[in-house]
C-alpha cells in the first residue's frame, strides 16, 4: 500500500509538473536580440564599475581587496549559473589552492548572491534595469529568468574583461601616442635630412652659352670673318721675334731672332 501510495504521488507531481509547464510557456520567451540588447548594456554598466573600483584600490591605501575577490566572485557566478541556486556553494568549486579565509570569503559571497536573487524586491530591481534598457517589460516567469540568466552573466564577463583590463588600455594609450607622433611627422627623423627648397626661393638653372663657330686660323689677322662677323684678332708669338718672320719658315729664319741687331742693342 505504501508503495502504491508514493507511485501515485510521483505520478502526480509528474502530471502537475506538466500543467505548469504548459502554463508558464504559453508565452514565448524573450527575443535573444534582446536579451543580448540588455546584455551589452549591462556588461558596460559593470565594466565602468570594476574600472572606477579598481582605479580607487590602486590610486589608494585599500590595495589587493578587489584583486583577491575577484577569482571567488568568478567561481561563485560561475556557480549559480551552472548548478543553479543551492544551500551552499558544491565543494567541487572551491579551489585547492584557496587559503581558509578565501574559502570563508567564497561561501560567504555565495550565500550573499543566493539571497539576493531570492529576494522578490532584488528580482524586481533587476527585472525594471531591464525594462529601462530595452523599454519592454517581461511578462512571464521564464522572461523574469532569463533577465536574470543574463544579468548574472554579464557580470561574470566583466570580471574576465577587468582582468586583463588594464594591459589593454595600456595598449591604446599607446596606440594613440604613435598616432600623434606620426600627425607631427616626427617617426622618422632621418626624413629631414634631404630637405626640400623652400617654396619662396626661385632657383634658375645654369645659363649655358651659345658656343661660337671656329675661327678659320686662315684669315688674315685684323680682318672680319664673312661667316661670324667677328674681327680676327693677331695671335701673341710663342717666341718673340717669330712674328717678325715673313715667308716660310725655315731653321735660318728662326735663328734670326736670337742675334741681335746694333738697333735692339742700342736700345
């Protein structure tokens, strides 16, 4: 009789179970375009506010609180997203390395968050986060839980992202630190080493000279070419005296030059 009494109680469960089932999805669930909607603007919001909790930590005497809570507020999200909402946090996610004041800390985060999402004044904060975000109000249980699914994992992304937060503003700092230096074009300073002439200054190339026609070494001295025009001038003599020779030239004529006469000795 005691067996047939529980078969029967399962089997009521089972079939109630059901009925509700069928109840709660006579609505259909949220779009998922809106449900990543308000997941973006979420995960913005708790970005800003690791970034402003870490930057007053740092900057201040309240040095390595976030850094430590941070690994457990992962685990512990990670928890009620997977496991779902429990007593206590499964032993099988506290971490062999942890010391016992993090594994105190962990349960008691854990406990925290349990508390808060079975608060109907916590489910209804988040619930109105999500209408002021997309403007749309759930209107269902299973709605109410998947803007629940999604608010806790936009705050598990958050504290992947703040981890390496930090090395990564570093980096676009530095990015926009080259890209000034290059709008100065100081990157290259071996740029200005063949400068370009400044635009006022005028630079002529070289005159260059007609070349004048040969002389024809013919001509008479003193007489004017009939081609170019110009007055033939005498040529100096290599040798003083050679100018005097009249004729041709021969070795007796130039040996004339060197005796000298009694009217070049008179002189």
């Amino acid at each position: 009789m005691k067996k047939t009494a529980h078969t029967w109680s399962r089997t009521l469960i089972t079939e109630f179970e059901a009925m509700l089932d069928a109840f709660l999805f006579v609505i259909d669930p949220l779009p998922e375009e809106l449900i990543a909607h308000y997941f973006d603007a979420r995960l913005k919001q708790a970005l800003d506010t690791l970034r402003r909790q870490s930057r007053m930590e740092r900057m201040s005497e309240r040095k390595g609180t976030l850094a430590m809570s941070v690994p457990i507020q992962r685990v512990v999200l990670t928890s009620l997203l997977t496991d779902g909402l429990g007593d206590a946090l499964p032993a099988s996610r506290l971490d062999a390395t942890w010391s016992s004041n993090e594994v105190k800390a962990a349960v008691s985060v854990y406990a925290r968050e349990v508390e808060i999402l079975r608060s109907s004044a916590s489910r209804r904060a988040i619930v109105s986060e999500f209408e002021a975000f997309t403007g749309l109000k759930p209107r269902s249980s299973e709605h109410e839980y998947q803007v629940v699914e999604a608010h806790l994992h936009a705050r598990l992304a958050a504290l992947g992202a703040e981890h390496e937060g930090q090395s990564i503003r570093a980096k676009v700092f530095e990015d926009r630190a080259k890209e000034l230096v290059s709008s100065q074009g100081l990157i290259h300073p071996m740029a200005t080493r063949h400068p370009e002439p400044h635009p006022m200054v005028v630079t002529h190339p070289p005159v260059q000279h007609a070349s004048q026609p040969p002389l024809d070494t013919n001509a008479v001295p003193g007489t004017e070419d009939e081609e170019t025009g110009l007055v033939v001038q005498p040529r100096p003599p290599f040798t003083e005296g050679v100018a005097e020779i009249e004729g041709p030239i021969t070795v007796e004529k130039l040996r004339e030059p060197m005796t000298c006469s009694p009217e070049r000795s008179a002189v």
